[in-house]
C-alpha cells in the first residue's frame, strides 16, 4: 500500500520540489501545531498529515498557488479539529471527575501548573465557540502569516482581512470571557 502511494506521489511532485517546501515550512508548522496543541507528539502527527496532503494534492504547484498559506490552512483545519475533540474530552473528563486537580507541569508550582492548564483549556473552548473562518483567522494571523497571505489561505479580498480581523478578535475576547474560567482555590482576596 505505502510503495503504491510513494509512487503515486512520485509522479506528481518532483522529489526536489517537495523535498525544498518541506524544509522551509515544516519547522514552522510543527511549531505552530505544537503551540496549539501542547502535545510534541500530536504536533508532530498533524504536521505529517499536513506535508501528507500536499503530497496527495496534484494541482498545488509553488508557482501557481501561496504554498505556505496553504499548508497552514491545512494544519490549522487539523489542528481546530484536534482542538475540538479535546475540549469535548475536557468536558466529559471535568464532569466525570469535578474538583481533581489538573496534573501539574514538571518543574512548576502545581497550583500554577493546573491553572495555566485550566486557562489553556479556556482559551481552547472559546476558540471552538467561534465561528470556523473566525478561528482559522486567528490562528492563522498569531502562526506570522501576511496579511496577503491570511486573504489568500482564507479566499478573501486582501482589503477585507483587518476588519475580519478585528471581528475575530472581539469574538475571541467575549467567547473567552463566557468560557468557564480557572476557578481560585486559595481564598482569593477574603480578609
């Protein structure tokens, strides 16, 4: 199965080609996948699938299309999609166990470990809240890419991006703040 696929493959990418766009944009996926998910391993995973798929798309060539705002629209819809089934493994997990603690990040406080984890997965519901172009929007500006290339990866006018922009951040902002916050388990300012 695998050699039918590398052939396959072959000959649609010239092994040059693919091998020159997967060293200038790997790191900077697998670092932005990374980012997103917390998990070196799931980062890695994605950021495969991601190079995977453009291996399999035969029209995308570098001349014809902004190969970097594609292959990070394609790992962002993975990513989001990874996002989604965690925050739905979060919410079973928090009914299932409410008030345990969230395991604690090595070398840190273990209360500040659970509450940057709480706040992750915060930030992570608020985002799944939004609508899909708005999430991809945001991930997509905070992973560096232009202006030009958020219009291009989103199928946009390139006028158009900062004032969806903006939108997109204020969604975020009020998803945020309707998003079950780290509760204070110290007492907070009681006196």
């Amino acid at each position: 199965m695998i050699g039918a696929w590398r052939q396959a493959a072959e000959r649609t990418w010239d092994k040059a080609e693919f091998e020159a766009l997967f060293l200038a944009h790997y790191e900077g996926i697998y670092r932005l996948l990374l980012r997103m998910l917390g998990s070196a391993e799931e980062a890695e995973d994605l950021a495969q699938e991601t190079f995977l798929r453009l291996y399999r798309q035969h029209s995308l060539r570098m001349g014809q299309h902004n190969v970097r705002a594609w292959l990070y629209r394609v790992a962002v819809n993975l990513a989001y999609n990874a996002t989604r089934e965690h925050v739905r493994r979060e919410r079973r997990h928090r009914r299932v166990a409410e008030g345990d603690a969230q395991p604690a990040m090595a070398g840190t406080d273990p209360a500040e470990g659970a509450l940057r984890a709480e706040e992750r997965a915060a930030a992570r519901q608020a985002l799944t809240a939004l609508p899909r172009r708005q999430a991809q929007l945001l991930l997509l500006y905070y992973a560096g890419l232009s202006y030009r290339e958020l219009a291009t990866a989103l199928g946009v006018a390139p006028g158009s991006v900062g004032t969806m922009l903006a939108r997109a951040k204020a969604a975020f902002a009020a998803a945020y703040r309707t998003a079950p916050q780290p509760r204070d388990e110290g007492g907070g300012d009681e006196m």
